[in-house]
C-alpha cells in the first residue's frame, strides 16, 4: 500500500507493539456508540515524523464522528487523512483515505483503510491497530501500529488541544 510506505518513510523510533490491539479470529468487535469516544472532539497538535501532526474531530453527528489530519514538515503539508468514526450496528469503526499535500488520493476511489473497535475503556480506546488514549481534558495520545518489512512498530502521536 502506498500510504503505508510513505507513513514509513517518516517513522523512526518506533517501538514495538504495547498499546494496540488486534481482534483475534472470527471475534467481533464490543458493542458500543459515538457517546463512548466523544472525548475525542477537539482540535490536537503534536509533533510526529519530524514535522507538525494536527488533527480536528467533530462532535457525534449523524452517526459519525468526522476528522481530518495534515503532517506538515519543513512548512509544507506532507499528507492529509480524512475519515470518520462511524456507529455501524451496535458497535463503531474508525475509516480513513489518506491524500498527498495536493489532494491526489493514495488508496483507490472505493477503498478505505479500516480499523474494527476491538476494546472500549472510559479514557481509551481500541481499534484494530490504533488506540486512543485521554489523558486530560487537554491531552490525548494516539498510538498506530506500523509494520514495514515483517517489523512491526507504534508511533506515538501526543496531542495537547489547541485553544
């Protein structure tokens, strides 16, 4: 996948798996609803792969929890992500597509990258390889599993809200 080698492109000091999660064989994801991650709304900076790392997520709407990214390194935009956290049935899925800084689509037109809920905690949460962790009303980590020729790692992502 071309989003996957150019994430890697900008990982160093990833660590190995501690704080993600994946759904074992033919398990289904918890029930849960949007209400359970609404702590996620907010705007979030941090630094991640060298450069700048924001995100913004809405509040609950719709049945979904809408976000976009950008990593900007050198003062220009690296990637963009787009996606939602979705309530599909009684539980949630996190989707995304990523985009180059000039909006060019990496995955094909119908395609997502998609992360089935696997655990749900007052202050955390699961998804299949991503968890997001908060910390304080002003603090959220997000941790994403990477692999890269048969190694697997987590990046962290420590986001403070912007005010």
């Amino acid at each position: 996948m071309k989003s996957i080698k150019l994430i890697l492109l900008f990982c160093a000091g990833m660590v190995s798996a501690q704080e993600t999660l994946q759904l074992s064989e033919g398990e289904s994801s918890p029930k849960a609803n949007l209400e359970d991650v609404s702590w996620i709304e907010g705007h979030w900076t941090g630094e991640a792969f060298g450069g700048i790392a924001e995100e913004i997520w809405s509040a609950p709407l719709g049945n979904s929890m809408m976000f976009v990214f950008r990593l900007v390194n050198d003062d220009k935009v690296s990637f963009y992500e787009s996606g939602h956290i979705q309530q599909l049935d009684d539980s949630i899925i996190l989707q995304l597509k990523h985009f180059d800084g000039n909006m060019r689509g990496w995955e094909e037109k119908d395609q997502t990258i998609d992360f089935k809920l696997v655990k749900l905690e007052p202050n955390k949460v699961y998804f299949e390889g991503l968890t997001m962790e908060k910390i304080s009303e002003d603090q959220i980590n997000v941790w994403v599993l990477i692999e890269e020729n048969g190694n697997t790692g987590e990046v962290l992502f420590a986001y403070n809200r912007m005010k």
